[in-house]
C-alpha cells in the first residue's frame, strides 16, 4: 500500500536560511507527488506536483522538489526562508488503483526565526 | 474566484450528540471531496462526490458518518452519534473535473474544528 513519511514534525530555520523539509515514500507503482501548504486559519492549497518528466519540480513561492526514484524521496527545497513561509507543509503520493486518491503525511510544521 | 466556504469553523458538542458540517464548493467544481484531519496526522479521505453521485466511500465509518451532496453542489456531512475520535478538522475541498485528486488541482475550505467532550 501506498504511504509517505515526513522527516521531523517541526523544523525550525532562521529568515534567509535554506528550508529542506523531507518525504519519503513507498509506492507499489509509479507515483504522483504533491506538496501542499496550509497558513494558518487557511485551507491546503497545492505548492507543486511531480506526474512524470522532469524530476526538478519547481513552484509556487519560490519552492521546488526533486523526485529520486532510488531513494524514493520527494523532499522540498527553498534556497533563502522568509518569515511568510512559516506554514504546516504536507507531502501526498497518489493511493493505489490508478491517480484517483491522495495518501497524505502526517506534516511537517516550519518556524521561521528573524 | 471565491473559494471553497465551510461552516461552521468551529464546533463543540458532547459524546453522543450529533453535528452537521456544510460546505459550499467553487462554482462549476464537478467533484467534491471530504477530508478529516485529526492534530498531528494528514488529511485522511472520507467520502468523495462526482457531481451528486459517490465515487469513493471506503475509509467513511458508515454506522455514524454519512454525507450528500444535492444537486451536485453543496453537500453536508453528518455525525451521529458522536464519539471522542471523531475531534477533528473536517475539510472540504473541490476540483473542476473528474480526474481525482491525483489529476486535478484541488482547492481546499478552511475547514470545521470538531472538538467532542
């Protein structure tokens, strides 16, 4: 079955610091990845996808994601952090029997420090 | 655009009670999902519309959680009775066609805060 595991429920980087936040996955075919953010008192809305292709994956905000089938990893990536990315981050793999569900991690909550 | 509205955004009742949680999706979204949130674990699905009829109801505990969705547009769900597990953020969310979660962008409500005592 299906399932993602999200590296460290909170991480904490200062503004301008790199943001790495980690997914890891398993998948019995091959997967859509999706990360999701949600601020506070706001819905997910979706950061970025990777279907097939290109494995760099870049999107909204400045972030992007490089999918590693040999790691079966998905992690996120941000060069330079600000005070406004502060969010709850989840990552998702596509469930099993075709592209129709979303299995989503349990999160990862990012702090930014000034 | 507006977006995906829910209500109420919080909610607090006692075990055994029942609740009713509305959502209104974006205007033209063919299918309709529900999600629950329970603190510290992802968005797990519970139910999912393609316009009014069910595509996907298998992780729905369906002797106390039901929903619909009339005339494929908003869709209320319900719980009854209530229980302690079921304290939970319920999101809604919508896409515009039929592909699933997988295929299409989704656009997520704010969603409702359960708390059950």
């Amino acid at each position: 079955a299906q399932s993602v595991t999200q590296l460290g429920s909170h991480v904490s980087v200062s503004e301008g610091a790199l943001v790495l936040l980690r997914c890891n996955y398993s998948s019995s075919v091959p997967p859509y990845l999706f990360w999701y953010v949600q601020y506070p008192n706001q819905g997910l809305q979706l950061l970025l996808k990777y279907t097939t292709g290109a494995t760099l994956v870049k999107g909204i905000n400045g972030f992007e994601a490089e999918f590693k089938k040999s790691e079966t990893s998905f992690h996120l990536t941000k060069p330079s952090a600000h005070m406004s990315d502060a969010a709850e981050y989840f990552c998702a793999v596509t469930g099993s029997g075709g592209y129709n569900k979303l299995i989503f991690g349990a999160g990862t909550r990012l702090a930014v420090h000034p | 655009e507006a977006g995906v509205a829910q209500s109420p955004r919080y909610k607090i009742i006692e075990k055994r009670q029942s609740v009713a949680f509305w959502c209104n999706p974006i205007s033209g979204h063919a299918t309709l999902y529900w999600y629950q949130q329970i603190l510290g674990q992802g968005p797990k699905l519970l139910i999912q519309f393609q316009n009014n009829g069910v595509v996907d109801d298998s992780q729905l505990p369906k002797d106390r959680f039901s929903a619909e969705r009339l005339k494929g547009v908003d869709s209320t769900l319900k719980i009854q009775p209530a229980k302690l597990e079921d304290s939970a953020v319920y999101l809604c969310a919508s896409s515009f066609g039929t592909g699933g979660a997988g295929n299409e962008k989704l656009f997520f409500g704010s969603g409702t805060q359960l708390s059950v005592l």
